[in-house]
C-alpha cells in the first residue's frame, strides 16, 4: 500500500488549481480520492461547462457575528443573457428558490442564479433585479432566481447581507477556479457536523457520447455527522473523540447543474433530479426540514435540437458523480467556525478521513 506521502506527492501533478485555499485545506480528490467512473473537466468545476462564469461575496465578521454572503452563476456570463433552457427539481420543499414556477412553465432560464442565506432572500432579489432591469431595455421585468439556506453560523436575523454585496458577487463572476467552503453563500453553513457550504465540481462523458461537459455547484447545509459517507466508507460513524456536533433547527442543500449538451427542458428536470442520487451517496436522506432543492441549465445554443433520450443515460451519470464530489469539496475545502452562539463547527479532518479511507483501501 503507498504511503500517504506517496499520495500526496502523486496528486500534486492533477492537483486543480484553487483560489485563496485556507491554510492545511486539500479537495480529497488532491490526496488521492477518485470517485466514480467519469473524468472531471480541467478545474473540477462549474465553470468548466464553456460559458458559465461564478461570483461570490463573503462577509464574515466575527465582532459582529457576522458570517453570510451571496454565490452567484451566470449561466451565459451576462446579466442579459440569451435564454439557456432549464429544469427544477424538488427532494424534500422546506426552502424556497424563486423563480422555480416561470421555469416550470417555460423550461427557461434567463437570469443569475444566487445562492445565500435565508433571510437574505428579498435582499438578494431586490438587488438583482435592480442590477438586471437597467439591462434589459424591455417593460418586462426579470424573474431572478435566489435560493436559499439557512446560514445559522452567523446572526441570520441581523441581515448583513447587502445589496452592494450582491452587486459585487454579480459584478465580479469570473471562469476559472472558484472558492469553496465558507465561501460567499456558504459563508454560514453547516454540512454532516462539520463546516459546509459551496462545492463544486465536474464530469465529462466519453466522446462517442458526445463528449459533453456536466457541472455542479452546490450550497451544503445539511446532515448529521454520524450520515456522512465517502466512497462507500461511514466515515461520520468511524470518526471518533470530535467537538460535540452543533445543536441545529434545520437543514438543506441547494444543487445547481449546467451543461453544455442540448436537452429539452423536459430532460434537464430529469438531469436535475438526479443530483438527488449523488447527494444520498454522501450520507443524506432529506429529513422533514430538509429544502434539497435541484436546478440544472443548459447553455447550448438555443433551438438546438435536444438529444435523443436514449443519448441522455451518460449525463445522469456525470450529475450524479459531480453532485457527489461537490458536496464533499464543500466540507473538505471548510475551516473550523466558531458560531454566532459561541459554540464551535469544526473543519472536517482531513488526515483522519485520508487515513480511514486508506485503511479500506478507498485510497490506494
């Protein structure tokens, strides 16, 4: 069995590169972890379906218990976007995520999608749709689309978020690597008893099925410690002599899924729903508080002609595996939290998960 030396050293050639990583932070993927069948695009991203770009503002401020922000996804890096055709998908509904009747009926998306803290939702809306309308030229005003969790790792009831910072998110979406854990929308969150927040990753299916690209970025703030699963191996049970697991009221996880293959918005609420099986192979089961709340977007061309359906098998697969990774980059890439109650989120410990998963042979 290689040693967790020779791991290290042997992933370091396909480490992605990774902005701003807090100190001691690895994806597990960089220390040895493969999951799944699939290849992941160049950045294991969102940002590797061509097009989509990711902006975020992060507010922490720990004098003021401070610890929200905002994770925006530009479909088609613009605020006036053409249309991408788009489908949403709901496990358990205790969330909101605006915008989700007009996709329905559409099968469209031509707006950002914002990702942040429960109470921000009308902050975040407002400060879109003011950004967005100048835009437009038209008398219709947009429908942005803003989901949210419940960041209880700040004083979610203080409202920090503000629309300057919403603006800058929308303002600075950027391709290329994105910033992970307690990043902009992830800021407060809380995954498997550990730190959580956004993750993302990606997967490209083989080139006689089109060769197409499939990316995920998710909001984790959801499950219990003793849930967590990698790689098959009950990592949360096996893990022992931790800080006591917060006390929480309430869970969630937001998924959003882009891909550059034409489908029909009729396949992409079937993309959508698949994430579903990606996040249960992390531990979850979608409790009753629980707002597991699934939107996938595709930017191909449109009118394009959807694939057959016999040709989307290869994309589900991609989501799902993708949907896996991001929610566990979310707890890798966190950093210990110290709540707006006092009480502690610990980061996920990185040499004791690396260490159980080779002791079953998860990384060889």
């Amino acid at each position: 069995m290689a040693t967790r030396r020779t791991v290290l050293k042997a992933a370091a050639a396909l480490a992605f590169p990774l902005p701003d990583v807090p100190v001691g932070r690895r994806r597990l993927r960089d220390l040895g972890l493969r999951l799944g069948l699939l290849t992941p695009g160049p950045l294991g991203a969102i940002t590797d379906v061509a097009g989509v770009t990711v902006g975020q503002t992060t507010v922490a401020d720990p004098a003021r218990k401070a610890r929200t922000g905002v994770t925006v996804i530009l479909p088609r890096n613009t605020l006036a976007s053409a249309p991408c055709r788009a489908g949403a998908a709901v496990l358990n509904g205790n969330g909101e995520m605006t915008g989700v009747m007009s996709i329905r009926r559409t099968g469209l998306v031509d707006v950002p999608i914002l990702l942040t803290g429960t109470a921000n939702v009308g902050i975040a809306y407002e400060a879109a749709m003011s950004t967005i309308f100048p835009t437009r030229g038209i008398a219709i005003p947009p429908n942005p689309v803003v989901a949210e969790c419940w960041d209880a790792l700040g004083d979610i009831r203080a409202r920090h978020l503000t629309a300057e910072h919403v603006v800058s998110a929308l303002r600075s979406a950027t391709s290329g690597p994105v910033a992970e854990g307690g990043a902009g929308g992830g800021a407060g969150m809380t995954a498997y008893g550990f730190k959580g927040g956004i993750g993302t990753s990606s997967r490209v299916v083989a080139a006689n099925h089109g060769g197409y690209t499939v990316g995920v970025l998710v909001n984790a703030n959801h499950g219990t410690r003793e849930q967590l699963t990698i790689a098959g191996v009950p990592v949360g049970r096996e893990l022992e002599n931790l800080p006591n697991e917060r006390p929480r009221s309430s869970s969630s996880i937001v998924m959003v899924a882009a891909t550059d293959a034409p489908l029909s918005s009729r396949q992409l609420e079937r993309l959508a729903l698949r994430m579903a099986m990606g996040l249960a192979r992390t531990g979850a089961t979608a409790n009753t508080s629980s707002g597991d709340l699934m939107l996938a977007f595709s930017t191909a061309k449109y009118g394009t002609p959807a694939l057959d359906d016999e040709r989307v098998t290869p994309l589900f697969q991609a989501v799902v595996e993708a949907t896996e990774e991001s929610v566990l980059n979310a707890l890798a890439l966190g950093t210990d939290v110290v709540g707006a109650d006092g009480s502690v989120c610990p980061a996920l410990p990185l040499d004791r998960v690396v260490a159980l998963l080779q002791a079953r042979r998860a990384i060889t």
